[in-house]
C-alpha cells in the first residue's frame, strides 16, 4: 500500500492563514524579515466556505506556512 503524501504540518510547517494577493506578498515578506522560511501554497478547497469554491477568484488566494530556520 503507497504511503500517504506528506501534509506540510508534517513537515514541521506551521499554518498561519490564508491571504490574497498583495497582502499574501506583505506577510511573506514580513516573515523572511523574522527570520522564518516561508512558503505560499494554493488554497485548497476545504480551507475555503463552501459557496466560496465556485468562484474564480479563489485561485488567488493563498495559505501561508512558516517555520523556523
């Protein structure tokens, strides 16, 4: 049986939340000046309300994780 894939919390990522476009940029950046390694995944459809998933704009959010270095 495969093994399952990795969540990012596995990882040691610790989710932060999800942000939209220009703000998702501020706070990526705000946490490199911390000191964290970042990362900006796309928002997957359970982080999102259920009569958000239908819109396009969607795509431009993104879930924010950070850990330490």
């Amino acid at each position: 049986m495969p093994e399952a894939p990795k969540t990012r919390e596995d990882e040691g990522w610790e989710r932060r939340f999800v942000a939209f476009g220009e703000r998702a940029e501020e706070a990526i950046q705000l946490y490199r000046d911390l000191g964290f390694e970042v990362v900006a995944d796309p928002v997957q459809p359970d982080d999102m309300a259920a009569e958000c998933t239908d819109c396009q704009l969607v795509t431009l959010f993104r879930t924010i994780y950070t850990r330490r270095r």
